[in-house]
C-alpha cells in the first residue's frame, strides 16, 4: 500500500494553493471515479486535497455576462442537480442525462464538478498490465487492433480511440454551459465545449485546465430551447451502463421551420461531441425525418469505423432522428 497525505481545505484559495504547488497532488470531491483508480493503481497521487466541504452546493439563478444563467456548485450531487425543480422544467435534458447515469447510490455521492472531469472507462485504460497512451504516455495504445466496441468514431487518433464516459458532459455541451475555475491567476470562465480535449498526440490530457485549477461551478443559459430538450441513451441494458450512442438535443422551432437546434453526442469521441454541422444544415429547415438523417450524414462524413463501431453511424442516425421528432412532436411512438 502507498501511503499518501490527506488534506481537507478550509476554502477555495488554499485548495487551489495546496494542489497548485505540489505535482504529485489531487483534488478529492466526491470520489466515485478517483477512488476507484486509487484501488486500481491507475492514480497514484501523493496528497489529496479534500474540497467536498467547501460549500459550492448551491443552484441559483444569477445574473451572467449575456444574461441570465442557472448557477450551480461544483459540489451539488448528480442526485439533488436531477430532481432540482428549476432543472426538470428549464432544463430537461440535464436531468434526464443525470437520471441515465451510473446507480442512484453513485448519483447521491458524485458531484458536478467531478462528473465533467471523470476518466474514460476504456477497459485498456483500466488495466494497468497492458499500454496505454492516456495512462503512460508513449506506451501505446492497446485499443487500436484490440478490443475495441465502444471506441470513438469520431476525433480520435492513432494514440488514443477511448471514448468519454459522461452523460452529464453531453447534455451540458447541448447547452452552451459555461464552467467556472478558480486557478493560480484567478477565476475564468471556459465554456463547457473547450474545457475536454481530443487526443491528438496527448491523450493523456482529458481537458484544458492547468494542474491546480480547480471547478468551482458552472453557469446554464436560459433558453427557449433548452426548455424544448431532452437525452435519449442507448446502451447494453438499463441500469448502470456506460452509453454505446447518445443524443442530448434541444430545440425551438418556427411552426415547422428550425429556429434553433443544439445537438450533442455521447459515447463517441473522447470529449462529448458538439454535432455543428448537422445543426447548420437543419437550421432555418422544416423538420422531418429526411431533413434530419441528412444533417447526421454531414456531421458523420469525418467518422472512421471498424468493423467493431460500424454500428454505432446507423445508431446515431436512428437515436437523433427519433429525438428531434419527439421534440417536435412528431414522433410516430
């Protein structure tokens, strides 16, 4: 057993100045996927810094940069961010995500913050036997030519084909989140869609933070869209499932014609992916079944497959096909 120190920080300022100055130290909120790793050998940090009683449990609505947004601590659990009454009715699809992942004992312990900076469950990643570029960089990558049906097909690499585990990441790139850090020179806000990373030569590094910063919150845009969302995940069975494909999509139309359409996807790149393409080609189009499949195919045509993932283009088409027209209100089930 490594022995490691343990802190608990009495505020933000000596949390971040606690991990900050020490390379070999970790921020401890919830714990569910760090304590995990600590058991599996993956993480092996020397301290941690415990910030789970800093406060940071608050969801309010504040007054943002461009209007108004729906605060939330980094240390609400996934549980009370779900049932929040504010979430269900001006943000479904962030509950619904919250609701679809892990089990309810997990979703009672794990926090915001953590959520969006969870580690890929790639079963190569997990096992500290084999190579892995994000857990030794230069190792290799034991996915690519191994097991590999739930690897990206989307912004992958030949160092790293691992997929992001988060529904909650997802339904918050649908909505333009914003993340708040509180770092070594201050406090910034980075957008939920720049905060995680593809892997390129570096899969090491899940997202763009510095080592020290720390996710003290993040901020939720009201729209009229985002009243008009919702998740829809596909996976293996029902309960505690990591997805194969999902779809977080929000919606505002015009009578038929699209005002306003946000389109996420999970389990398909190493960062929840922001479907940009498909929502350009349906805006300011009716929606249908056609117009909808067609936007997909653009925003796949940079996909590349395996004969292990090939399923996974007909599983998006079909899952963000019956979102939007649930959405809509057209969806034949």
């Amino acid at each position: 057993m490594r022995e490691l120190d343990y802190v608990r920080a009495s505020d933000v300022e000596e949390a971040v100045a606690l991990v900050s100055g020490d390379p070999d130290a970790r921020y401890l909120g919830g714990g569910t996927n760090l304590v995990d790793h600590l058991k599996l050998g993956i993480a092996r940090p020397a301290r941690l810094v415990d910030v789970g009683r800093l406060g940071l449990d608050g969801v309010e609505e504040q007054d943002g940069p461009d209007g108004r947004v729906l605060h939330v601590g980094a240390n609400v659990r996934n549980s009370d961010l779900a049932a929040h009454p504010v979430v269900r009715s001006a943000f479904p699809v962030l509950s619904r995500a919250l609701l679809s992942g892990a089990s309810g004992q997990l979703r009672h312990q794990a926090s915001t913050g953590g959520n969006l900076l969870q580690r890929t469950r790639c079963v190569y990643f997990q096992d500290v036997t084999t190579p892995c570029n994000k857990r030794e960089p230069g190792s290799g990558c034991s996915a690519v030519g191994g097991y590999g049906r739930q690897d990206a097909v989307l912004g992958a690499s030949e160092h790293c084909v691992a997929t992001h585990p988060s529904d909650m990441a997802v339904a918050m790139a649908a909505l333009d989140a914003v993340v708040v850090v509180r770092g070594r020179q201050g406090e910034r806000r980075v957008p939920v869609r720049e905060l995680h990373r593809l892997p390129g030569d570096r899969p090491d590094l899940d997202t763009t933070l510095e080592h020290g910063d720390l996710v003290t919150g993040v901020e939720l845009p009201f729209t009229d869209a985002a009243r008009c969302s919702t998740y829809l995940k596909v996976r293996d069975r029902a309960s505690y499932a990591f997805a194969l494909v999902s779809v977080a999509a929000a919606l505002e139309l015009d009578g038929d014609v699209v005002r306003d359409v946000r389109i996420a996807w999970g389990g398909v790149a190493h960062k929840p992916w922001r479907a940009t393409a498909a929502e350009e080609a349906l805006t300011g189009r009716a929606l249908d079944e056609d117009a909808v499949r067609a936007a997909v195919d653009a925003e796949l045509a940079a996909a590349r497959t395996t004969d292990q993932t090939a399923y996974k283009l007909p599983m998006l088409r079909g899952a963000t096909t019956r979102t939007l027209l649930r959405l809509a209100g057209k969806d034949p089930s």
